[in-house]
C-alpha cells in the first residue's frame, strides 16, 4: 500500500511539474491532465512494482508527462530531460542485463533511424535507451514487448489519424508518446512482468 501511495505522489508531483517544464520548450501545458495521469500511473506502478524497480520506473514516469506535452506539441524528446533520465535509470537499477537492453535498443533504434522514410528522429533514439534499460530490468520478454507495443500503438494511431484524413502519408507524428506507452502497458501486462 506504501508503493501505491508513493507511486501516486511522485506522479502527482510529475504532473504538476511539466506545465513549467513544457514552457521552458515554448510548449503550453495545463497541469490537472498531467497531475491526473501521473497520480494513476504512479499508483499503477507502486501496485505492480516495489523496491528498485519501482525507483526505476518512477523517473521514468517524471520524465514521461513532460516528454509526451513536448513531443506531441513541437515533436521534440529533449536531451535535458532524457539523458539525466537515462542517467538515473542506469545507476539506480545497474544491472547488466539492464546496460544490454538499453544499448541493444539504442543500437536497433540508431539503424531504423538511418533508413529512408523511417521517421524516427534521434531523440526517439536516446529515449530508447532510457526505456530499453527500464524494461530489460524487468526481464527480456518485457523488452520486447514494449518495443513491439511501442510501435503497434504508433502506428495504430498513424492508421487512424489518415482514416480520419486527419494527416496525410508524409506528415511526421511523434513517435515518443508511443513509445513510452508502449512501455508502460508492458507492466500491467501480468504474464509478461518478471518480477
């Protein structure tokens, strides 16, 4: 109950947080959208998760509401906010398997990103190796799933938005908030977590 009950506070102060975080990237932001999401994701975490993992996941949640007002607003995954993510993620759940997942994911985002027409941006890069090292300490299968996740979600809102004549095929989506939900639906995902 403890976790549940941290879990809801780190994500209310998330929330609360990016309006100011989203100005400082000229993007405007009303906090209770944010403070609502965080509140439950928190409590969502602090449900399934405990201990160290539960302290990875929760700065990747304080980096998640900032990441997707920016993204989905100007398409921008900032470096300020990733890479000291990265940073806290990798030393609070130091690991190799950990350091694996998120290099092997880096690397595998780095080659799509190079290819034509891909779309992927090289901020979409570097949050994969946040979310590669968050996900591989919860084991393999929940990496993969995330990834997969990540982009069957992406593409499935791609899909809609031209059905909706929304966008045409050559508009550019953000691709980070898929990605990040993506990785979050692996952890209520029960068969998949490791625990």
């Amino acid at each position: 109950m403890l976790e549940v009950v941290a879990g809801a506070i780190v994500g209310v102060g998330a929330g609360l947080a990016t309006p100011p975080i989203a100005r400082h990237f000229d993007v405007a932001a009303t906090w209770w959208p944010y403070g609502c999401a965080g509140a439950a994701l928190g409590a969502a975490l602090g449900w399934r998760l405990d201990g160290r993992v539960l302290s990875v996941w929760l700065v990747v949640l304080a980096a998640t509401l900032p990441l997707c007002a920016i993204d989905l607003a100007v398409h921008r995954l900032p470096d300020l906010i990733v890479l000291p993510a990265t940073a806290l993620v990798a030393l609070s759940g130091w690991s190799p398997r950990a350091l694996i997942g998120g290099a092997g994911l880096v690397t595998a985002y780095a080659v799509l990103a190079v290819l034509p027409r891909s779309g992927l941006g090289f901020g979409d890069v570097k949050l994969a190796g946040l979310l590669g090292t968050a996900l591989a300490l919860l084991g393999w299968p929940p990496l993969v799933w995330g990834t997969v996740f990540g982009f069957v979600l992406g593409g499935g809102a791609a899909l809609i938005l031209l059905a909706a004549r929304r966008v045409d095929p050559g508009t550019h989506l953000p691709f980070g908030p898929a990605m990040l939900a993506g990785a979050f639906l692996v952890i209520g995902w029960s068969s998949l977590l490791v625990r």
